[in-house]
C-alpha cells in the first residue's frame, strides 16, 4: 500500500503560558484528519505533519476553538520575538500594587490616610462610606490591576473553563481575594485582601516578562543561525550588477560578494580571490581561502577580497536552510522525560482547584473565620506552578541547539539527549569519518637509477607526470595532480594519449627535442611493459599496500622510474578523540567496506585494537554487528558519513553523521556534525550530557517546589501574595537554570 504523502506546517500560537495549555493545543490540533501535532511552550510554536493539501486554515481554526490564537509562520525568526507592551503593563500593574502595598501593611499609615479621606469627606459633605475609606481607596487602586492588566489571564481562563490551565489559577484566586475585599470592606465582615490580588497578578506579570526575555536570550543563539541569509542579493543581469531580493536569485545566476559581505547561496567562486569565514555555520574558527573552483555556502561571510559566486542551489535547498529545517524540526520533537511531564500536566490543574476547594472546606467548617478559609485557598491556587514543569525542558531544548548550532553540532532528534550519556559502544566507518576521506599523495619514490636512468631531470619527470593526470579522470590522477599544481610544477605537451581503465594511462612527452613514451598505472601493467623495477621501487611498492594504500608507477621510455603513493589521510583529532572514549570506558569498534591493510593499518595509528577491527564489510554485516552488540547489552553509538552507512545508523541506539558526508546518511543520523573534525562527537556527548543534567534540574525543582509549596499554603503557613511571588519565581529560574548552558564558551563534559 502507498503511503500517503506528508508536509509539515509550522503555526506561531498566543496565549500559551503552562504545559497545560500545550496539552491543550495538541489535542486540538491532533483532532483535525491526519494531522500529527507538537508544540513548544518556549518558542511558542506548533509542528504539524499533515497530508498533502491540507489548508492550514482548518488548523488555525482547531487553535481558535481551543480558546488561542495562531497564524502560519512565514519567517523562523518570529518564534523569538516578543510583545513590547508587556513590558508597559508591568510598569501600571507596579505604579498602582506599590502604593496598595504600603497603605494595607503599614497600619500608621492607613489609619492616617483614611482620618484624611473621612475629613475631606465630611468638608465636602459627602456621606461617610461603610467601613474603612482606606479600604475603598486600595480596592480602587486594585481593580484597575484585577480587571484590566490581568483580563488577557482571565480572558484566557474563560476560554479554557472545560480544561483548565494555570490561567484559571491565578483568575479564580485574583478574582477571590478582590470580591471578598470588596464585601469584606462593605459589611465589616473582616480583613480585606486586595493587596493579595494586585501583588499576584504584579507578580505574574512581572515573571511573565522576565521570562519572555530569558527565553529571547535563551533562543539567541538560533535567532542568529536563522537570521544568516542576507535579505538582498547584487546579480549580473545585462553585465550590469543589479541588487535584488534573495528570492530573485536564480540557479545559473551570478552573484557579487563583496568583503565583509554575507555569501546569499551555496555556490562556486568564478572570479576572485579571498577567506571566508564559516564559523557561525560549523563552529570551524578559522577562516578558509578560497578561489576560482572552490565550493561557498550560503550565510559564510566573505572576509577580503572581492568574489563572483555562481548560485548552484537557493531557498530551501542550502546548506544553511537544511541546517535550520533540522534544528526547527528537533525543537518541534518532545523528549521522552517530557512525556511524563505531559501526563502529569494535563491532571494538574484540575487536582489543584479540587485541593483550593477541599483547603476552604476544611478550613471553614473547623470554625475558622471566613476570610482565613479564603485566604488559604487562594494560597493554595497561586503557589501551584505547572509554568515551571511546561518550561523545564523545552527551554533546555532551545538553548541547547542553539548552542550546539554554533559549535557544528545539530540536535536532529531529541531523543539522543537522554541516550548519549549511556553510550558504552562506538563503532566508526573509516572512511571520511577516521579520516577525510580525501585522496592524497602520501609519498613519492623516485630511486637514483644509474646509467638506467632516462635523460630527463627530475623535475621534467614531475612535468610529464602532471601533464598525464591532468588528462585523467581517476580519483588517484586527480590526487597527483592537486598535489604537483600546489608545488608549482607545470606542464608539457603531451600527444597520443591513451587511458586504459585499470591500468592506467600513456602518452608521448615532448622533453626538448625527444618525445618519450611515459606510462603511469598500477605495478602489475607497469611489470609488464617494462623488464626489471628497482629494489626501491618494490620496497615502495610493498609499503603501500602494507599501509592500504593505493599505488601509481611512472615509466618513462620503458624504465621504472618513481612510485606515487595516494591514500586517504587520518583526521588530525582521530587519535585524540578514540583515546578521550577510551577514557571514558568506552569500547571503539572500526567497521569498514575497506581491505584488510588498509583497516589495520588506520587502526593501529589510531589506538583501536586489532581484535574490534571488521574490514570488508558490507552493509548487511555492519548492521549485524550493531545488532549482535545491542544484544548483548551495549549501547552502541555509530559514527559515519556515507551512504553505505545509513543502514546502520539508523540501527543504532545513537547515531552521527559528519555534515560533510552524503545527505542520506546525515538524514538518517540523530545529531549531524559540521565540523570536519571527528573531535565534535565528544562535544555532542557533552552537551546531550549536561542538556540532560539541567533538565533533570528543571524538573526536580518543579516538582519539589510543588511538593513542599502546596502543603504549606493549604495549612495556612502562607501569605497568598508571597505565593504569587514564588510561583513567578519558580517560572523565572527554570529558564535562568537552562541559560547555563549558555555561559560555556566550550562544550566540556
């Protein structure tokens, strides 16, 4: 059966403020046909997958109906803006609480101002009010508070009144504490309490702001990935430079980048000479030089010279747009200790309002008097926080792959946090992940031949040599020939060119006056076109392969004459980081497609140990190997950059692909590295390990704070305006907890 075709819309949605209310929307997405939705309380966002053609109104209006508002998001950055006007309501909400403060706590001061207003009122003759004046003067200064910088709270409760959420906590207390004050103050029938309602709702406010541009900092660094691409573009159009929007760049087109300038696509330098700098994308600290040929991506910032880039893929199909789209994509996905949290959330709410009423209860009828029955209960609706548990992991989340993204580090799929730190296995493919996967020439033998010895100096032998690679197509010609056009050696004319796929290829030379025939392929054709090699060219020959690696012969006129030994080259941090999991107690396993020599021999330069070395292998056998060792109780961590190691990847308990590598694995993979260094997979270790270390103390303090606060609230050990205060304070330090993630400038364990 086909499967049915999916696209993903993401939505930006108001009114969210605990992880009820995520609960809520989920649920509600969720119910439209096909769609699979999460959302995220910190960025405030929603990732919905679903079938082809689905209009995202249908969307919208399930967002409505659950009592929010949402619209399609068009540009990533708006997932960390923020309302300018909260910051307006906190100043009112504090220029009237302060003054409520004062005139309810200190009793001087109350009586003083309320013989004043009695005196002005009798002037004036103005009947005397019930009770306390003082009393009227707070309960007006209160409900301005009340009733109109906390409506967006009691708007959002009234929506939500058949799944209550912390919105209906802090309007039903507000609301209490303000309407007993209200009677209170008319009847005499005790104290008021509208200092508790304008405190809670300040509070609120206040922590509601606070936090907003804790999680604005908290995104920053993502905000920066996702703002990299420049909005404008100078293109050659008529040979004119013409600026443009980045969504008239076309594939083909032309593009000038000037010094300090943002490269706008993924391309190749035409014209011009300079470094770019790459380190916002991979985490990579110095700059790279570049030339005409040389591969660019978007969001690079040119620093010297000026260049001419050809756009080869724009829009979505960049570098830095399939970063972004990963990282998005794993803010999107919930980790599976925000599961738990989510079934706790969606029972909290309503079990705190049953613990409000059964607190009253049982406070009035043991004869206590009215307003400590109320008093209480309203204490015990402010202190509960389910802010906090929404919050403890996802802003964790949101600094971490932010932080991660400028290190090269990307956070695919949440999961691997809680699974990285259990990692007891690592099995690596040798190619392009232990080394760079980049043929180069590793040494060259060119033996004092005697009176053998053709009439040609070495360095016109070097010349013939290059002139012949450069006619070539092969991996190992194209190695020889990068390798001599940076040491400068030029060219000669070459004429009857021959090449024989397997063998190698021939050509007659021009030295001087004589043209000479040069042959270069593999020893065994060189054998059989020449008599005898020399005993240095054999001994060359014979380290080669000892060391794995491939061999090119030359002969010139019949006569063995050098020996270019092309390998692939070891990272440089290849030793370094098997040692640091070594270190750890970790095993390494080295799984290669590649021969025998060529797999013991890296192995050996490593520090694997010859008995966790599998060469030759298939696909199938490494997947075999990740399954037997799994079996056993391994958690197996797998490294790799190629195609044929997407199997195993996937069969892995964690795995990683190094960005430089095939899309199918980095697609495949759970964290992708940009680095090109093999270093940065003790670095995403790192950060999964203390990512998890700050969600676990997120956690343990949302749930403590719950633990101890409630009781003590319901026992009456508690003012319902200090429980406003600690209820905003225990929002506020989850979010200031994850911003540690933040002050590291390295990602050491």
């Amino acid at each position: 059966m086909q499967r049915e075709a999916l696209e993903q819309i993401d939505l930006n949605i108001t009114g969210m403020t605990c992880s009820s209310c995520v609960a809520t929307v989920e649920k509600s997405l969720n119910k439209v046909p096909g769609a699979k939705a999460t959302v995220n309380l910190a960025t405030e966002t929603a990732h919905i997958l679903v079938p082809e053609g689905t209009s995202s109104k249908s969307l919208i209006e399930a967002v409505t109906k659950a009592g929010y508002t949402a619209k399609v998001r068009t540009d990533e950055t708006e997932s960390f803006s923020r309302s300018r006007g909260m910051g307006i309501r906190v100043l009112i909400s504090a220029l009237l609480t302060i003054p409520v403060l004062v005139l309810s706590m200190w009793d001087s001061i109350h009586f003083k101002v309320d013989d004043f207003i009695l005196e002005q009122l009798r002037n004036l003759n103005i009947p005397e009010p019930l009770y306390s004046a003082t009393g009227w003067l707070v309960i007006g200064l209160t409900a301005p508070v009340v009733l109109i910088i906390a409506w967006p709270i009691h708007r959002a409760a009234l929506r939500n009144i058949t799944h209550p959420t912390m919105d209906n906590l802090i309007s039903l207390g507000a609301l209490s504490a303000f309407s007993w004050s209200i009677y209170a103050n008319s009847t005499g029938a005790g104290d008021i309490y509208a200092e508790v309602a304008a405190s809670v709702v300040t509070f609120i406010v206040l922590g509601r702001y606070l936090e907003s541009r804790a999680k604005k900092r908290a995104g920053s660094a993502l905000a920066h990935l996702l703002s990299l691409n420049p909005r404008e573009v100078t293109i050659f159009r008529g040979g004119e430079e013409v600026k443009a929007p980045i969504a008239n760049l076309q594939i083909g087109d032309r593009c000038v980048v000037r010094p300090g300038d943002r490269i706008p696509t993924d391309g190749v330098i035409i014209e011009g000479v300079s470094a770019v700098d790459n380190s916002l994308l991979t985490g990579e600290s110095l700059p790279v030089d570049v030339h005409p040929g040389s591969n660019v991506i978007a969001g690079a910032i040119n620093t010297s010279g000026r260049l001419v880039v050809e756009a080869r893929r724009i829009g979505n199909d960049t570098e830095l747009a399939r970063i972004t789209k990963m990282v998005l994509t794993a803010q999107g996905e919930k980790a599976p200790i925000q599961k738990l949290v989510d079934r706790i959330s969606s029972v909290f709410v309503p079990i705190v309002i049953a613990l409000s009423i059964a607190t009253f209860a049982v406070w009035y009828f043991l004869d206590n008097p009215v307003q400590d029955a109320i008093r209480a209960a309203v204490a015990v609706l402010v202190i509960a926080c389910p802010c906090a548990l929404g919050l403890a992991t996802p802003v964790a989340l949101l600094v971490a792959t932010g932080k991660g993204a400028s290190h090269g580090i990307v956070l695919r799929k949440t999961a691997s946090l809680e699974i990285a730190p259990k990692i007891t296995t690592v099995v690596l493919d040798k190619t392009g992940t232990l080394t760079t996967g980049v043929m180069k020439v590793q040494n060259i033998t060119i033996p004092d031949l005697g009176k053998n010895s053709p009439d040609i100096t070495q360095h016109d032998l070097l010349m013939a040599v290059h002139s012949l690679e450069n006619e070539s197509s092969h991996p190992i010609a194209g190695a020889i020939t990068r390798y001599l056009s940076d040491q400068g050696v030029g060219r000669k004319i070459v004429s009857e060119f021959v090449d024989s796929p397997g063998q190698g290829v021939a050509a007659r030379v021009s030295f001087g006056e004589n043209s000479l025939p040069v042959l270069i392929g593999t020893p065994e054709s060189i054998r059989r076109a020449t008599v005898t090699l020399h005993p240095e060219i054999e001994s060359a020959i014979a380290a080669a392969r000892l060391r794995g690696n491939s061999i090119a012969v030359v002969a010139v006129d019949g006569v063995a004459v050098a020996v270019f030994e092309v390998g692939d080259s070891l990272r440089t941090d290849s030793a370094a980081t098997i040692k640091t999991f070594q270190d750890r107690k970790i095993q390494i396993w080295l799984i290669t497609g590649d021969n025998e020599a060529a797999a013991h021999q890296i192995a050996l330069e490593v520090g694997i140990p010859t008995k966790n070395v599998i060469a030759l292998a298939s696909p199938e056998r490494k997947i075999a190997k990740i399954k037997e060792l799994r079996a056993s109780g391994e958690k197996v961590l797998m490294i790799g950059d190629g195609i044929n190691d997407a199997a195993a990847i996937t069969e892995a308990d964690l795995s990683m692909a190094l960005g430089t590598g095939t899309d199918t694995a980095i697609a495949s993979a759970d964290i992708t590295l940009l680095r090109n260094t093999l270093g940065t997979s003790i670095s995403a270790i790192n950060l999964s390990k203390n990512t998890l270390r700050i969600i676990r103390g997120n956690l343990g303090w949302a749930f403590i704070y719950n633990v101890v606060g409630i009781p003590i609230a319901a026992l009456g050990l508690l003012n319902p305006m200090y429980a406003g205060g600690a209820m905003a304070a225990s929002s506020l330090f989850v979010v200031l907890n994850s911003l540690r993630l933040n002050r590291t400038t390295t990602l050491a364990a």
